[in-house]
C-alpha cells in the first residue's frame, strides 16, 4: 500500500526529491549542462523520450546535444509524490515549456521512479516524459512530430 503519510522523515524525503526535480527543470535549458545533469540519475537510471523512445541516462547528451532549442526553459507547477516503501517512491511533476519558437511551446508531466541511495540522496531511476500538448510552430512540435505531426498529445 502507498505511504501518504506526512511526518517529519517523509517531509524531509518529499524536500529532497522536489529539489532533485527543481535542479533537473533548471538544467534541462538551452545549452544544457548534461554533466549538471547526470548526477540527478541512479547510475542505471533510464528515461523514456516523449517518441517513446527508451535511453540510458547517461546517454542522453548524446540523444539530445544539438537538438536543443536556442531558448528553453521548464516551469513546474504540481509536484505528487508517493512512497512505495523506504527506498522507493513515484512522483508526476506537472511542467510548462517555454522556448525561442513558442510559449508555450509544450507541456505535460515528468514521471518518475526515486530510488534512495546507500548515502541518503534521492535519485531518478526512471523517467518517463509525457507531453500533453504542444503549440505547432514549436521546438517539440518540429522536433519530435515533424510537419505532418498531430497535436503534441503522448
């Protein structure tokens, strides 16, 4: 059964995994630092790209470097967080993406999967993005739907 208890240790676990969250929405901009990035993710940590393609965190530099928007920027809004145990918990975090080509440009939720490391630090082991809409003369839009795309739904 999920833990939606509010003591002191889960308010303590629920601040450390939002500013896991918060420090992924500011790295993940126009000339991202993927080595600011990387220390976000559980060493085998994976991510499933909005295309649905699934990657290995430690890949993503390579997926993404030069496919980036001149400008961009991830704005959170509601953060869910739920424990599956002492070592494991799920969290959506609803996001708005602004970028150079539209704003919004897109939008949706980070799913994820924390896990709690040996030393106490809650990391990303898996990610799924979801994007729920996106303008057309967008950076997602051109990027992952191309001109004949749909309307931005995942």
């Amino acid at each position: 059964m999920p833990d939606l208890s509010f003591t002191q240790a889960r308010a303590d676990d629920r601040a450390l995994i939002t500013a896991v969250l918060h420090r992924y929405a500011h790295t993940a901009r126009d000339k991202m630092d993927f080595d600011d990035m990387l220390p976000l993710f559980a060493d085998d940590a994976r991510v499933l790209l909005p295309d649905g393609t699934p990657v290995p965190a430690t890949s993503l530099s390579d997926v993404l470097r030069g496919e980036e928007a001149a400008y961009i920027r991830h704005h959170l809004t509601t953060i869910d967080i739920v424990f599956d145990g002492d070592g494991t918990a799920r969290t959506e975090a609803a996001f708005l993406a602004v970028t150079d080509e539209a704003a919004p440009d897109h939008w949706g939720c980070w799913r994820d999967v924390f896990t709690r490391q040996a030393d106490g630090r809650w990391l990303i082991s898996e990610r799924a993005i979801v994007v729920d809409g996106g303008a057309p003369e967008g950076w997602f839009h051109r990027r992952y739907l191309g001109a004949a795309g749909d309307s931005g739904r995942r």
